[in-house]
C-alpha cells in the first residue's frame, strides 16, 4: 500500500508514527510543509521537517514535541552573550548540527531534497521525507502591532515571517493575511509529483491546514495532482470542540475566512479535494453537515495522547478511505 | 606607553596576561596570527585570534590552554552522527558561537578586523587585538604521508593544512616546507602599520617563530614597518634548553633549516628585526652567541608556570627594551 502523507510539525510527525505502527509495511512518502522554513544565524532551519525526521527517528524531544531529547542551549546562550538574536527561536545544541550540515550542503550546491534525504540517511525515519518544493516559499503574516504607547492611536501594520508571528508573538494579535511568499513561482520538488501519481491512499494528518497542509498545497501543481489522482484523500480535524488540539489553528483559520470547526475546515479543503474526514467524537454533530457538502465524514476519537491512539487514528482514516474507494 | 605585540595562539595568550597585570595602563595593540584560520563546518574559525581574546576575556579552559571554560561538545557529536567531518578539531558548543557570529558578520559584508572588534566588544580583553590581515592566508604544510601498506617504498607527498598537520598528524611527520598561502599578496590590516609606527615598544612573545610570528611577519609591509620603527624590539625564546617550552616548534624550525635553540631562534629573527632577545636561565650559554650576533640578551626564567611567572617574563621585556633604548 502507498500512502502519501502531507504534513506540518508536530501534529503530522505524531500521526506519522501512528501511521507507521498501525501499517509499518506501508510504503509511506512524507510531503513536508517548508514555508516555515528560516534562515537563522545564517543557518537554514526547517522546522517541519525535522519535526518528522526527529519523531520518526527516535531522535525528538517528547515532552515538548519539537527539538532534540537530551538537548542543551550553551550555543544559544553565547549567541546571546554576543548580543546576537533572535533569542526567541529555541535552536539547541544538538538541533544546531543539523542546520550547520543542511547549510553546508546547500551552500555547496545541494536542492533540500537531496540534503533531507542525506539527513534522513541517519535518523531512518521509515519513510521517504520529500519536501514540498526545493524552491523558497516563506509564510508571511500580517499583523498590526500593538501601538506602542505613541498615544496616536493606531498600531503599525506589517507583515512578519510566520516563526515571529507563531513563536515569538505566540499568535498573540489577529493574522490579517497569510501569505505563502514565493509559493506561485515554486515547484514542486523532484518525487512529489510522481509519489502523489503512485499514491493509493493521500492522508491530511491534523496539521494546522493554513500554514502547514494549506502551504502545501498552494505549490503550484499539487492540489492539482491529488485532486486528479483518482485515489481516496482523507483528512483529519485538527479542530476538536470549535478549539485547535494543539497550536493557535485558529487564528490563522480566522485570516482566511474560516470558522474553527472541524466542519468548517472540511469544507475549506472542499470536495473537490477531499473525500473523507473524520470528526472528533465531541464533534459527532458535525457530521451531517460535512457530509452534506459530498464529504464522507466519521466521529472518531482524535486526541493523539500517545502512539496507539495515533495508530488506531491512522487506522480509522485507512478504514474510511477503503469506505470511499469502495463506492 | 604604546607596546605592540605579535602573538600567536596559547604562548602569546599567555604571556599578554602577564604583561597586562605588569603594565595595566599600557595601551597594548595586539597583531594576532591569522595563518592557522581554517574553515570548519561552512565556519571561519580563527584559533589564534580566539584564544587570545578568550584568554585576556576571562572564557578560557585553563587546563588546556585554548576553548571555552565550561564547554560541552554536543553539537560535535551530532556532526559526526550525520558522518560530517573533521572529528579531529575540537570545536565545543559555547565555541560555536563565536565562529557563527563571525562568518555570518563576514557573510554580511564585514572585514575580519571589524568583526574582531566586535566580537571583543563583548570579551573586553583590555587590548587591541587586530588580525594580521583582513585577506586570507593560510599555512600548508608540505609533508610525506608514510607508505600506507602498497610495499612501494614511498609516501604519497602533499600539503596539507596547518591545523591539519599540528592537531590531526600531531606533527608525526617532518615538516619539509611551511607555505604561508596568499601572505604575498595580503595587505595588513587597517590599524597594523599605524600601531607600530606609533609604538614604543615592540614585543615578540614566546609564540612560534616560524607559524604564529613568521606568518605574520610575511605580510607585506609589517616586517618593514618594525624595522624601521626605531624603537626597541625584544623577543622571549620559546626554546628552553632546546627543546619547544609547549607544541612542537622543534617541527617547523626544521623545515626553515633553523635549529631548536633559543640562540638560533633569535638569530633567524636576525639583527636587523630584534634588539634585544630573552633566553631561559637553562640556556645562560646562549646570551653570548646571540649578543655576537649584534641582538642584546639576558637569561631569565621564562616558564610561564602562572600569571604572576607571565608577568615577570613581561616585565623583564620592558626592562630589556628600556636598556636598548638608552644605548
């Protein structure tokens, strides 16, 4: 069975490894969101990625869901000794090497892809890890500031690399706009294509589906090819209970649109695009209405509180897609 | 009192400590080596001009004379989890940091000078520390390899880099020829020949003659600029009874034909550069062979064994220096 998975950070790397317990002889290839990418102390940082690479690899951090277990911040803190910021983007010891060996292989020429496979080369993730473009795409957000006490008023609109917003900002003022800068003019990076063409089954893990699967898709010719691929695409909610399970899902939702619902994120993605979902159980009402917009829709336990629920998530979105397919 | 000194790594820290405690209200400029800058992991890492400011900044590890004080070494480890090399060059977290600062500053368009500047902005060494040049220069060393088992008899004969052949080869074989690249056609940094012309005193600490002091006497213009300073010039040996007080000087002044002794030492200097050379109580039987050759010397002990030792050594300089003065 192939599956392609497209996938953000720490969401999709949980439901990744749900997926690869509930089916570990699935031939699983990893779109990878990289419009969070930054380039941080002239290192570049793919936080998304090696949110995956790291989960699969045995390598992340468990507690917190991102970084590397067993981590310290002595680089960090000389970095701030010399006055260097940002001091908001927690880059440990242990992660820093992976951004000095991915810089250092792209600066020598290497696409990303190429550079995340010889990363994955270590950490053995047991699934092909592609990103989505090789090309750069950077989300933007803009924000208006809180006016800074200028008494005049009105705040200072600007837009911001998506980790100040979502990091250093915390999401803390609304998202005006996301913008997937340099998205129009990318694409996709070699296998993308071809992995979706091959795929039987295409899966939207409860990644944030603006900034993360939203950002995939926004690369010219992917939405195309799943929606073409003839195969079931499944997706499920990151919305449990009108609430994002984890992150700030709904502010984002909010800059496009969107009420946070999960039947409100159903039908963003649309019919056109998906043809299964699965609710939360909270969420069982939410059913009638998403299946009413000619998506199939099941109520399912969705809180990943560890891997086996996030394998029989996983095995609740293969079920649906055999329920599709099967039409 | 203007004094100008030409350090090289550890021994030049070193003694700079002492003269700093003998004379703290002397305005030291030091011209640091540059030869043994390499770059590691996309970094430019400049040893010398490090140690020199970790050692007067308070950051250094005592112990081994060069790093950071309280340093781990995680981001290494990683590197060579991904196969990335050398393993063989130590470079701790807190020590990264500086390298990162630097080559992103030199990324950005900075000189090495002004980027040292900064980074001594925070490390406040209480002295002027200039890099050589602002161009690249780096020493090769030209050695034998042994015969790696093919039963022809001959090594395989090549250049490898300073740092390659010092740390990795620990000078295990003989160096034939020391090459300081591109020392030809690079220019002293800006501030190098006004320090000397202004200076009182020039000093050469019992650094290495051949790859810390040599190297940067074989800029264009800085040998020329100390000889006709007219001012005194006084040398410390770092021969002591024969043999390198630390490293393997012994190495390299065979490949420049001079022997390990203090007196030799002095006489490649020569007596058109030195006025006045000190040698270790050992070697008393060698003040009479370098004042033949027209260099003023006394014996005094010159085991830098701790700061207050380094001070007295530094004292004894200024002292040497005051004599040839009033001849």
């Amino acid at each position: 069975m192939r599956i392609v998975v497209l996938a953000g950070g720490i969401g999709g790397a949980r439901f990744l490894r749900g997926l690869k317990q509930a089916v570990p002889d699935a031939d699983v290839t990893v779109i990878g969101n990289t419009g969070d990418d930054i380039h941080l102390f002239g290192l570049k940082v793919c936080p998304d990625l090696d949110t995956v690479m790291y989960t699969l690899g045995g390598g992340i951090n468990e507690e917190q869901g991102w970084g590397r277990a067993d981590e310290t911040f002595h680089l960090k803190e000389e970095l701030a000794a010399y006055g260097v910021g940002p001091e908001w983007f927690g880059l440990g010891d242990r992660d820093f090497a992976t951004h000095i060996v991915r810089t250092q292989m792209i600066s020598a020429g290497y696409p990303l892809s190429a550079v995340t496979q010889a990363l994955c080369d270590r950490w053995k993730p047991g699934v092909r890890l592609i990103p989505m473009t090789d090309d750069r795409v950077e989300t933007h957000v803009a924000v208006t500031l809180p006016d800074s006490g200028s008494g005049k008023g009105s705040g200072e609109r600007k837009a911001v690399h998506f980790q100040e917003y979502w990091v250093r900002l915390r999401a803390s003022v609304p998202a005006e706009a996301i913008v997937p800068v340099g998205a129009e003019q990318s694409k996709p990076a070699p296998g993308v294509l071809e992995a979706i063409a091959e795929a039987d089954i295409v899966l939207f893990p409860p990644s944030n589906p603006v900034v993360s699967v939203g950002t995939i898709l926004a690369v010219p010719g992917i939405r195309e090819a799943i929606a073409e691929a003839g195969v079931p695409v499944v997706g499920l909610s990151p919305i449990v209970g009108d609430a994002p399970v984890r992150g700030m899902a709904d502010k984002v939702l909010a800059a496009v649109g969107v009420e946070s619902t999960a039947a409100a994120v159903a039908e963003h993605y649309g019919p056109g695009l998906l043809d299964g979902w699965l609710v939360d159980t909270v969420d069982e009402g939410a059913v009638e209405r998403v299946e009413a917009a000619g998506i199939r829709c099941r109520a399912v336990p969705l809180m990943m509180t560890d891997v086996d629920a996030a394998a029989q998530m996983a095995r609740e979105a293969l079920a649906l897609a055999e329920e599709v397919r099967a039409v």
